[in-house]
C-alpha cells in the first residue's frame, strides 16, 4: 500500500544535487493517483496535486504534467460505477472526461496564479521530425504565458491503448522529457517506489537509489496485476525512467497518494527511488533518432560493420549486406547485426532501391553503379544512435 506518512526526513545531498540543477520539472500522474475505488476522478486528489504544482512553477521552474484519468472523469460526470469495455464508449468516455479533467485542472491551478493548458499528444507526433519541434515550441511559449501544460495521451483516438487500458502516460512522459533540458521527471504512482522484492511482502523495501537501470534491476519488476485501471505496471515506468535518464534526466519514481509528495521531493527528501542519469546522455536531433522517430526499414549488416557501429564508426555500403522497407532518404532505419539483434538507428543517406544496388560495393564504385554519388557514408555517425544491450533501453 502506497505510504501515508507525515513524518518529514532530512533531505539528501544526492537528490538536492538533481532537483537544484533541474530548470523544468515533469510530474506523470497515474490513473490510481488520480481515481477512487471506483475507478472515478478524485478531485481533492487533482486539487491538492495541482496546488503543489504552482508552488514549483513559482520557483520559475517550467512544469509539465503528464495526467491520466480522462476516462474516469468521464464515468464521474455521467454516474457510473464500473468501466466500460466496448471501444466507442471508451472514446466518447475520454473525450467527455478529458474537457472535466482540464476544468478541474484549470480551477485548481487558478488558486495559485496559473493557467492550465491541455495538450492532446499521441506518439505519431513525435515520430516526425517537424511535428516533434512544433510540440516542443508549444510547450517553451506556454510556459512563458505564466501556463502549466498538462498532458494526455489523445485516448479518443488512440485506438489501440484504449482497447485495454487509458493509455501508456509513462512512455509519454518519457518521450516529453525528451523534447527538454535540464529536466526532472517525477513519476507518481501507488507504490513507493522500485521495491526490492514483491511490493505486498511486508519484508520488501523501497531502493532509494539505481545507479544504473541493468539487468539486476530488471529482474526485480513485478507482473502488472490483471484487470486493473492502470496499464504496464512497474516495467512500464522502469522504461520510462531508461529513456528520461539516456536523455540525461534524473527520474523519481515515487507514491502519488504521499501527502505533499511533489513538495517533498524538491526539498530533497528522500521519497521513492531515484534513477541516476548517464554520464554521456543523447542529445539534440540524435535524441529524436533514438527514441521517437518512426522506423520505416532495416538494414542488414555484416559482423565487421557491426563492429565499426559499436566502436563509433559510420556505416558505409560495403557493410550492408540486404535491405527491407520502402524508405526513402532522410528516413529513419533500424540497422540489425548478422544475429538479427538492433545495433543502430538513424537516419539513411539512400533511399531503399537505390542501396540495394550499392550494397556491399566500397564507396569508390557507387558512382559507378547509380551515376552519382552524393554520399560517402550510408548512414553518418553524427546521424545514428547505437543500441546497447539493456532491456531497459526502450524504442519510444
């Protein structure tokens, strides 16, 4: 059970260092944060929430909110008590919800001097380059209208999320981080934090810091349980923390039902599990590579290109040994080893019919063949991301 403790410990030096070096702040809310028993909103929940949000935005921090909880507002404002599971009366359920939820939203951060600003974000748009720094300018000019964005997964169109549950907001979160510098991101769940055995063992206790999301650390995630409101449970959010810190942002998994968790946190307690960041974090246009851009082909390679990749290299055509997908150039591809396994990602310099023909030639003979050359490389190491071997580095 989510602790309900008062009782306020000695901050620590560790999460002082993040929290004071953090000049945007992203909080995800979950669905069993923000609902009752009945899968309804709980808005003393969103409006004490909210309260601690405007505190942070007056430090003149950039606040973010990732929220769940469309589809239980929308059960709330039309009376019922258990959740549908046909696809349209979910749809119409988050899109009645969803203007509830801002209304809420938008009277409780009035209390502390803010507007709420809704944004409706689905993953297509951050696959696409353009769309990805349109939502990234829009979130910059919203905070500097004196606004708070608040998030959600777009679940009246977002079919296949909707099938189940309300929506990965974890991976979302994860992806808006990725837009920013210099970011905190605060995940809030009903549980502590990452425990070091099943959460309803009363021997099991929050690890209060990961060094690094490894395979140890993986073999602690929990199954979801079945038939929640909630979706992807622990691992979810263990992938979201892998992308926020190879973004290099520290990420705070932590109780949402903790009384005053959000002002807690940034005064340095230490609530929940801290995820340190890497030392050597993605970022600009490679971050986009790396976890939002859509795939649209792979590449096969052989052992020695492979090699070249991991060592730093770039890929040139005498490596490639096939190719699949009708990418065209400036395209993102996925580039797989001779075991199949993802080593890179990034953007392609030819399109798909035309590096079929140059495969396995060296750079010297592509004139030959296509009647130009424009480029040496396949793909460019400033234009890749390489893959590592951690299941916690997720494809957003």
């Amino acid at each position: 059970m989510p602790s309900t403790s008062q009782t306020v410990t000695a901050p620590d030096p560790q999460r002082l260092a993040a929290i004071s070096q953090a000049r945007r702040v992203i909080v995800k809310v979950g669905t069993r944060v923000l609902t009752n028993a009945n899968g309804q909103l709980d808005v003393p929940q969103l409006e004490r929430l909210s309260a601690q949000l405007c505190e942070i935005a007056d430090t003149g921090r950039q606040v973010i909110l990732v929220s769940s909880g469309a589809v239980g507002a929308g059960m709330g404002r039309l009376g019922l008590d258990s959740r549908p599971t046909g696809l349209s009366k979910l749809q119409a359920l988050a899109a009645i919800g969803q203007a509830q939820l801002i209304q809420v939203y938008e009277a409780a951060m009035a209390q502390g001097g803010y507007h709420a600003a809704l944004v409706l974000l689905t993953a297509e748009d951050l696959r696409h380059r353009t769309s990805y720094l349109n939502v990234r300018n829009a979130l910059s000019q919203i905070h500097d209208l004196g606004a708070i964005a608040v998030i959600n997964e777009n679940d009246s169109v977002a079919v296949e999320e909707l099938m189940t549950t309300f929506g990965d907001n974890d991976r979302m979160a994860a992806a808006v981080s990725g837009l920013l510098q210099e970011a905190l991101l605060i995940i809030l769940s009903d549980v502590e934090g990452l425990m070091d055995g099943p959460p309803d063992q009363p021997t099991s206790q929050v690890i209060p810091t990961v060094e690094k999301l490894d395979e140890p650390v993986w073999d602690l995630v929990q199954a979801p349980t079945a038939g929640g409101l909630s979706k992807g449970g622990m691992a979810s959010k263990l992938h979201a923390a892998a992308a926020a810190c190879a973004y290099g942002h520290p990420t705070i998994i932590a109780s949402g039902r903790c009384p005053d968790v959000l002002k807690r946190i940034c005064a340095g307690e230490p609530l929940g599990t801290l995820f340190k960041p890497v030392s050597d974090p993605l970022r600009g246009r490679r971050r986009w590579i790396g976890h939002a851009a859509a795939i649209t082909g792979r590449i096969g390679i052989d052992q020695g290109a492979a090699d070249a990749i991991v060592a730093g290299g770039s890929l040139l055509a005498i490596g490639v040994v096939g190719c699949s997908g009708l990418f065209e150039r400036g395209d993102c591809v996925e580039v797989c080893d001779p075991s199949g396994r993802t080593v890179a990602r990034g953007l392609i310099n030819y399109p798909a019919d035309e590096l079929s023909r140059i495969a396995g030639l060296p750079s010297d003979q592509i004139a030959d063949v296509l009647g130009h050359c424009p480029f040496e490389t396949v793909l460019h190491r400033d234009n890749m991301t390489i893959e590592n071997d951690d299941p916690g580095e997720p494809l957003l």
